[in-house]
C-alpha cells in the first residue's frame, strides 16, 4: 500500500537565472499550493502563481501545475512549483511548504511511490536512475527502453511461459498414476525447452545491457617488466601509472576509466606476478588476483619476445576469468609480426603499433563492437542478471525432474524459476529489497 502524506522534494536547484523546481505529491498537494498563493488548478495547465510566506511576503514567483490522481507520475495527486533557480530562494518555498503539512522526501521516494502505485514496475522504477547516470547517447536510449518497459515485457513474457507451464504440471500432479506423456508430456517438454532458449536469449542481453550501465570491469594482468602500466597510460591517453625498467614497480591496483564505443571499460593495472618478491610486491600480487576473481575481462600483457615464459606464468590465474585477452606487448623489438592465435594480438605501447586494432578488439570482445545492432537493447544491472541465472538453473532442474517424472519436485523448481523472474519486475520482491534499491536514488526523484 502506497504511503498518503504528501511529500515534497527540490527536484532541481540550478543556478542564477536558472529554473528550481520543487514537487509536491499527495491527497494535500493542491491545497497547500493553494495555501502558497496559487490560483484555483486546472489540471495539467501552467499558472502563473506568487507564492507567500506565513507573513504574506512573496518568496518568489513562477508557473504551477497540478496533476490529479491517477493521472501523474506517482499516481497521486502532483503539484509541480517552477521558480527561479537561486537556493535560497527554493529553501524558502520548501521551509513553507513543509510549515503547510508537507515533509521532505526521502530519496527516490517519488520513484517508490510510482512503484507502490502500479505506475512502474521496480525494473523501470531503476531505469529511472539509469537514465540520469547515462554517460553517453547509447547508455541513454537503452536507459530509455528500460523505462518503456523493454526489458519488463521480455521477462513478463518469459514468466508467462513458465506460469504455462506450472499449470500444466500441477494439473498433471492430480493424476499422478498416468505417466507424463498420456497428459501432455510431449507438449510440456517443448514448452519447456522453448523457455529455456528464451531465457538464454535474455540472459544474454541483459548481460550485455549490464555491460552498458556498469561497464566492464578489465584487469591488466601478466609478469613483471612487461608494460601493463605503459599499456594503461596508453589507454588512458595519459601518465596514469609509473613507468620504469625495474620489474616489480607497480605495487598496488590502480584503476583507470575509459569509453570504447559507448561501452564504459574500468581498466585496473596490478602488480605483475612471478614467483619470488618482498612482502610489499607479494601483498601486491594478492590483491592482482583478487581482482581477477571480479573481472569480466582479462587483458593478459606479455613480452613479446618472451611468449611461452609470460603464458607459462599467468596461465593458471587467467583460467578463472570469463574472457581474456593476450597482448604481446613490445612488438616493436621484433624484427617481424609474430603469428599469434585468434584471442591474441601485438601491440606496442611504446609507438602506439597495433593499439587501433587493441581498440577494436576490445569492443568486439566486450560485446560493444561498432557493427552491432543496438535494436532493442535496454540497461541491466547484476542483480537482473544474477536472477535470470537462477531461474535458468531451476528450469534445467526442472527439466531433469520432469525426465525422472518427478512431477512434484519438478512444479516446485518451476515455481522458484517463476519466483527468481518476478524479483526483477518486483512482482515478488521483499521489502529490504525495495528499500536498499530505493535509497541509492537522488531527492528528487
């Protein structure tokens, strides 16, 4: 149930000569607007409105618009203030407006209440901060597509097909001393598989869309002395990281951010691993690891002149990673282009040999190359994805239920699989949940 206080907030505080608004929603919003001097509301008209103090001094004046329940963002009734910019002048209207029955609203509360009141469902209610935090005109649309309800009618269609599914199987459960295939067995395998590969199919995209809000997380991984701080500054396009000859420089993670394509990459730099070193580069070497067991991509940086002794000491660490990446680095102190497999390329970061194609390589492996279609991409976040993973985990075990004729067991699964689904959408989300997404949203929205 929706709270029914009404509550305001400074959506915007821009600077002299700048527009401030302030929004109000709930069952007193046109009344304390009234209060504040505002003419009689038409709905969804501008007024032009002087608004006064308890004294009957004017604070400031601008345009008043009112939007009655359910027909607003929230779904209450909604007044929306504009004035002037200046902060001192908004922190008066919002001390009056609070003095009139008002109180401040907690962060992203207008969202949760667009939520509470069916307006959104939680995936859009995200999408909302997303399309804020959007870094560029890609992260912006897929924002945008989210907040349409994208990625939301994808996974209500999959729920439907599962709920399908749950329906035929529990039905089933009522005749148990029928074997499966006399009740529609044959049908309720291929409603089955066909769920999975939409699941898959989503997954996958919403990976990708995870990619886009977040960025992918890449670590500079390799052996000393072999230019993974030279490589970042190169990246990077400045001198982020030390650079010497002394193998064992680099001690400590350091963590740079750039754009490749519209996909945000956070490029860590580690100290470079080998099997002796002081306590120092050995803590060093620890944290390295750590960060590969984050990592989404591995950028493994060898010399180029010493291939199999740089494989030979990275191989073991880069085995855990998703995708990985080999660069041969210092391809300028070979008399010639060396052959390299299809996941390797050479590059100097010294000259800048190879680096265009570096660039190139790494949209294509971080899923972001430039010939990609963006149709009908959306953002993510990890906890979409990691809900879409269980609910694949309890399909296939459901699956195998179902082989075994396991009918119970294998509704039960469904159920979980239905379950994990609607979290992303909030159709079955606990409040702690609702709450810890919620507060990371900004006042005024």
């Amino acid at each position: 149930m929706a709270p029914s206080d009404t509550i305001a907030a400074i959506a915007t505080a821009a600077g002299a000569g700048g527009v401030g608004i302030i929004r109000l929603s709930g069952p007193r919003a046109a009344a304390i607007a009234a209060q504040l001097g505002a003419p009689r509301l038409r709905p969804r008209h501008a007024h032009y409105a002087r608004w006064r103090d308890a004294a009957g001094e004017v604070i400031d004046d601008g345009l008043a618009l009112w939007f009655p329940a359910p027909n607003s963002f929230t779904g209450e009734e909604v007044v929306e203030l504009q004035g002037h910019g200046g902060a001192v002048v908004l922190r008066q209207l919002l001390a009056r407006c609070i003095a009139l029955g008002a109180r401040q609203a907690r962060p992203g509360e207008f969202s949760e209440r667009a939520f509470l009141n069916g307006k959104l469902d939680l995936a859009q209610a995200e999408a909302i901060a997303d399309l804020i935090a959007a870094g560029d005109t890609r992260a912006a649309r897929a924002a945008r597509r989210s907040l349409d309800g994208v990625f939301s009618q994808r996974v209500e269609a999959l729920a439907e097909q599962v709920t399908v599914l749950r329906i035929h199987i529990e039905a089933a459960i009522d005749f148990a001393d029928e074997p499966i295939e006399t009740l529609g067995g044959a049908q309720v395998r291929a409603g089955l598989s066909a769920a999975q590969v939409t699941l898959a199919d989503l997954l996958r995209d919403a990976e990708r869309g995870r990619k886009l809000r977040d960025g992918v997380h890449a670590v500079l991984i390799g052996p000393p002395n072999a230019g993974k701080s030279s490589l970042l500054n190169a990246l990077a396009g400045s001198e982020r990281a030390i650079v010497t000859d002394v193998a064992g420089t680099t001690r400590d993670t350091l963590r740079e951010t750039i754009r490749i394509d519209g996909l945000e990459l956070t490029l860590v730099d580690t100290a470079g691993l080998r099997e002796s070193g002081d306590a120092i580069e050995r803590e060093g070497m620890r944290r390295a690891r750590a960060e590969l067991q984050r990592a989404d991509l591995a950028l493994v940086v060898i010399d180029a002149r010493e291939p199999e002794a740089g494989h030979a000491a990275v191989a073991a660490d880069v085995a855990q990673v998703p995708r990985s990446l080999w660069i041969h680095n210092k391809a300028d102190l070979l008399p010639a282009t060396p052959m390299l497999a299809a996941n390797a390329i050479a590059v100097s970061a010294a000259t800048g040999a190879g680096l265009p194609e570096l660039h190139a390589r790494l949209a294509q492996v971080a899923g972001a190359d430039a010939g990609e279609s963006v149709d009908g991409e959306f953002t993510a976040r990890s906890r979409h994805v990691d809900a879409l993973a269980r609910s694949g985990e309890h399909l296939a075990a459901a699956q195998a239920q179902l082989d075994h004729e396991q009918l119970e067991l294998a509704a039960e699964e469904l159920r979980l699989a239905h379950d994990a689904l609607g979290e992303i959408t909030g159709r079955m989300t606990a409040d702690d949940l609702l709450g810890r997404i919620f507060s990371s949203f900004c006042i005024g929205k």
